[in-house]
C-alpha cells in the first residue's frame, strides 16, 4: 500500500499553508483556497476522506465501498485515491444505469472502480447501517463510507481547514451538504471568529434533520449560523441569478466555481454583503471547496 505522504495524494495537514485570496470587489472578503490543494482531491473531499483512509490502513481493509450521484465529487475522489493507495474501490450510484457514463464515472472506472447503480428508493436508505451492511456484502475485508463521508474522524479532520484559512477572521462561510465540513468548523474554531453555512439543498423540514445531526455530534445550534433560503432549484441545480452571478463572478475574479457548492455559497455572501454594512466592515472567509470536476455536470461549462 502507497503511503499518505505519497506525492500524487494531497499534502499532509502540518504541511498545508494559509491560501486565500482577496476579492477584487470586496478586498475584506478572501477566497481560501481549497481548490488549490490537488489537483483531483481537491478541498474538503480530501480532509474528510483522509481519516477514512488512516482508519483503512489501521485496520487491514482492502475495499473501500461508497455511494453518490452521477457526478458526486466524494465517488470521484474515493476513486482517485483507492487508485493510488492500491485498495479496491466500489461505487454505488443514484438512478439507472445510463447509457453513457458521466464524465465522473468515466473517471471513477478508469481509477478501477466498480460501479453499481440503485434506484432511488435504494438511495433513500444510504444513511442506515442496513444499506452500508447491503453495500459491502460479498467483498472482502470491505468497509463502507458514508456520503459526504460523515464520521467523527471526518469531522476532526476538517478542522484542516482553519491552516488554509487562518485565524485572523471575523467569520469563516462555508457551503453546507453532509454537515461534515461545518461541524469540524464549529469544533476547532477561533474564539474570535464565527461560521456561517450555507445549506446547497432544498430542505422542506428547515433544515431540522441538519441540526438534530450536529447536535449529536456535539455541535449547538447556537455555534453556528445557517443562511439559508440560497439552495436555488434545489442540489446541483442553480437558478437563473445564481448561474448569471456565476458567470460574472469568474470574470471579475478570475477564479472558477462549480453549480453545486461553491458558486450557491458565494452567491449567497455577494448577496448578504449587498445590504449588511456590519458585515462588509468585518474580514471574511469563503470556502472554495473544490470539486470543480462536477463542472462537467453543466452544459457549455
């Protein structure tokens, strides 16, 4: 097995430095620069399926087995890194099997990963221990990862976060999926800095699952701000002014964002700093979390 301090993986977390960069329209506001990390496992898909991998190592797995959509950023980067670690890596995806593989999946199975695909009422169960029990049985000394890769190792492992962005900030943004990236956030926090998350899904229960998740995991909702209302069409799918703000962003600022998280989140910081003059006085963090092969997703992108 290859180690984690192999030169095709990300760098190790004491050897991550503080990346960000300044808005050119908002000079206050920084981009920390988790796009920058890798290449392929980029951003906060690394730091959270690192401490999978070192639990891997430590105990003897041969096959690490997951489960997203089509374009999922997590399968992508599973995929990558099984390839590089020499583990064997399955992937099981959300809807029928297509007849032409998404420029994802081309990746995934070119990286040696079996895929598999479930239908929808499958995928609705992926977070129960009977699915992860489902989706492992047969292989051999295999163990299942969560999507988005929520665990408390996870967690831990995103306070990784805090070296690319610094300690010197009022506030720290973050686009919010599995909870995962947030809650290690919240954990490892500055005293003086606040976390903002902005939930990239339509939540008709108000996020309360959300909420009640984090709380099991020792994150209070009083830790934490949630702006939502920002999720557009719902996940992976922007509306009409998050795909023009998109668009204008990259030009003013030349750096890319993906439809899923990045160009939501920043969307919704242009959007509250429009009209809270307390919050454009204040030195702010956005998260760029990577993942900018989910682009591919998008016509004409």
């Amino acid at each position: 097995m290859a180690q984690f301090n192999d030169p095709r993986l990300p760098p190790e977390p004491g050897r991550i430095a503080t990346d960000r960069t300044p808005w050119l329209a908002a000079p206050r506001v920084f981009s920390v620069r988790g796009d920058r990390l890798h290449p392929i496992i980029s951003g906060n898909k690394w730091f959270k399926l690192r401490a999978w991998l070192m639990l891997a190592h430590q105990q003897s797995v041969r096959h690490l087995v997951s489960v997203g959509g089509p374009y999922s950023n997590h399968l992508h980067a599973l995929a990558y890194a099984g390839h590089v670690l020499g583990l064997a890596t399955t992937g099981w995806v959300r809807g029928p099997a297509p007849k032409h593989l998404s420029p994802t999946l081309v990746d995934c199975q070119g990286w040696g990963m079996a895929l598999n695909f479930i239908d929808r009422e499958h995928y609705r169960q992926r977070e129960t221990a009977e699915f992860a029990e489902w989706a492992c049985r047969g292989l051999e000394s295999a163990m299942f990862i969560p999507e988005g890769g929520w665990s408390p190792e996870a967690i831990d492992g995103s306070s990784a976060w805090w070296r690319l962005a610094g300690v010197d900030l009022d506030a720290l943004i973050c686009p919010v999926g599995s909870g995962t990236t947030l809650a290690g956030l919240v954990r490892s926090a500055p005293q003086s800095t606040r976390v903002i998350g902005v939930p990239v899904y339509r939540d008709p229960d108000h996020y309360a699952t959300l909420i009640e998740k984090l709380a099991a995991a020792g994150v209070d909702a009083g830790q934490y701000t949630l702006w939502t209302g920002f999720a557009g069409r719902g996940f992976g799918r922007l509306s009409a002014e998050q795909r023009g703000f998109m668009a204008d962003f990259e030009q003013r600022e030349n750096i890319a964002l993906d439809p899923v998280y990045t160009a939501k989140t920043f969307h919704a910081l242009q959007h509250c700093l429009s009209f809270d003059s307390d919050l454009r006085e204040q030195r702010l963090g956005i998260l760029h979390t990577g993942g900018l092969q989910g682009r591919r997703s998008q016509i004409g992108l």
